[in-house]
C-alpha cells in the first residue's frame, strides 16, 4: 500500500497541476478554510516557486484580502436529503428555524429557503456602493451579472446572510448555483472581500474547532477502456466498510487520521448518511494537494440496500470515487 508520504507527494502534483491550470483555485480552497474558523481575521499570502505555488494562511478567521473569483463545481441540487432538514439533523450541524444552516466553507451560514428570495427585510441599498467599487475596480474579475447591469440595484443579487459585521451575497439567476460575495463592514461602510463564479454548499458545523472530511469510495472501471471509474459498490451486510477520507481544510497535508472524530450517522429507509470531522488545525498551515487516506468506518448497522451518503456537502452526496 502506498503509504501517506507518497499520496501526499502525488497530491501536490496534481494541485501544481491545478494552478498552472487555474491560479485562482487553491486562493478558493483557502477563503473556504479561514471562513471555517470563528471571527478573528487571518493574513494570507501566495508564494510562487516556478509552477508550484502554496499558499500559507494562519488559520483562525475569515480571510479579509479581496481575491479573484475561482470556478468551484456547484451542487447538483438544491433539494435536501430528509436528514438534512433540520428536524433529524446530528447535533454537529448548526439549525435555524427548522433548517441546516449551508455556506461555502465555515460560517457565516444560511437557511437554503433564503436563496431564492433572500433574507426578509434586508436592505439591499447598503451594498450597492460596495458592489459598484468592485465593478469598478475589478471590471474583469467581477462576476459578470454586476458588470452587465445597468444599475447594480437591478441585478440579480440577494442577502443571503448578515452576521454583525460580516454579510453574504448570492449574484445570479440560477438558483441551483450559488456564486457568493462576500462582504466586512469596516469604519462604517460595507467592503467586499472575496468572491466566486461558484461554489459546493455544505453544512455548517456548530463546533469551530471542527473541519469536514470528505468520504469516498475505491472506484472501480465503468467500462473495459478503463477510462472512466466510478464509486465500487460497498457490502449491504457489513458492519465494517472501507472508505477514503481527505480534509477539506488547509492542513498542511497533514494525515487526518489521527485527528478524526466519531463519525456521526443518520439513517433513513433509503440510505445512511455519515458525518466525519477532524480536529481543526489552529496554527499556522500550508495548503498543498491534499491526500486521501484509507480507513475502516463502522457503520450503526449493514446498509442492505441503502447508499451511504458523505454528510460533508449540502444536500449529502453518494461517495465519490477515489481516483
């Protein structure tokens, strides 16, 4: 078995890869972990060593330089599993009203119900000025229903979340994608920070000292080309299931699995779903590629027929295959 070193090692490959690629995707990985963490603000900054690039954040806040906006794959729906409503939801999870507090990366979060129309009596008109600098400063970068607007108050925009001096804006018309802006109120006036063309909603865990581990499966060939690989099906009559776990958050590529907590389960006629987290890294960390490791997960009982759903993304997903 190829041990932890060599995974972590092919990891950062890939993420060398992913920058020359994209430069704008680990600056993404990193706003979503500094917004796992309560409150205090972080600095960041990115160091480039020919192609390879890491960035090194101190953990523990939100991150407050502006950034440029980085494609994450969205969700695929915004339709909740039932243990996802809130009423069945693991005690991990922060509730409102009935409903699993979402986001993309930490807090602040929101109610699902709110994306469509936005919070209730907030006042857009606050933000306006705010949106209207980023344009102007970042006509290139800025998402585009902003720059295409005539008037800033006409877009397509709401007030997903307000959080004392921290606010949260959805841009656009496909409710199925959520493309935050992200906003501080600094000397009295709102100030965007970051942003994104979209990202992969989770829950949002009720502990900061928490991270999400992402569950996945071995894959195996979907065709004999052996090209393409999905997830390889797990036992129905095991208690004892093997699975691959990564940290979401930047953790200096550390091994998880000595800082994994008890996973958490919710089980439904249809499927059961597992909720891991580790212990959060609060010193200063780097973010290369991240590498999976393998790991027995006991499961309350035998799936039989169910699917077993990774709780780290909103709505819980079946298990990816690990490639």
């Amino acid at each position: 078995m190829i041990d932890h070193e060599e995974r972590l090692t092919q990891a950062m490959k890939r993420a060398v890869v992913d920058v020359k690629a994209d430069p704008t995707m680990l600056a993404a990985r990193a706003r979503q972990a500094g917004r796992r963490r309560l409150r205090r603000r972080v600095s960041l900054r990115v160091v480039t060593a020919g192609l390879a690039a890491v960035i090194i954040a101190i953990a523990g806040g939100t991150i407050w330089q502006r950034m440029s906006p980085a494609t994450i794959a969205p969700a695929a729906s915004l339709t909740p599993a039932p243990e996802q409503t809130g009423d069945a939801a693991p005690p991990l999870l922060q509730v409102q009203d009935g409903e699993v507090l979402v986001s993309c990366g930490g807090p602040p979060g929101w109610k699902p119900s709110v994306i469509e129309h936005g919070l209730v009596g907030a006042d857009r008109r606050q933000f306006v000025p705010a949106l209207k600098a980023l344009v102007e400063e970042s006509p290139t970068e800025a998402p585009r229903e902003l720059v295409a607007a005539a008037d800033i108050d006409d877009a397509p925009w709401r007030v997903v979340a307000m959080d004392g001096s921290e606010a949260v804006l959805s841009v656009g018309e496909d409710l199925d994608v959520v493309k935050p802006v992200y906003l501080e109120r600094r000397l009295g006036k709102w100030q965007v920070t970051s942003w994104s063309d979209g990202c992969s909603l989770e829950p949002v865990l009720a502990s900061s000292t928490a991270n999400w581990v992402q569950v996945s499966s071995s894959n195996e060939p979907a065709d004999p080309s052996g090209r393409r690989f999905v997830a390889r099906p797990l036992p129905g009559d095991a208690l004892d299931v093997q699975v691959w776990v990564r940290e979401n958050a930047c953790a200096s590529g550390r091994d998880p699995r000595p800082y994994l907590r008890e996973p958490a389960f919710v089980e439904t006629p249809d499927s059961v779903t597992v909720y891991w987290t580790t212990m959060a890294d609060d010193t200063m960390v780097f973010c290369p590629g991240v590498a999976p490791e393998p790991v027995t997960l006991r499961l309350p009982s035998p799936l039989g027929d169910r699917q077993l759903l990774d709780g780290s993304t909103w709505p819980a997903t079946p298990l990816r295959a690990e490639p």
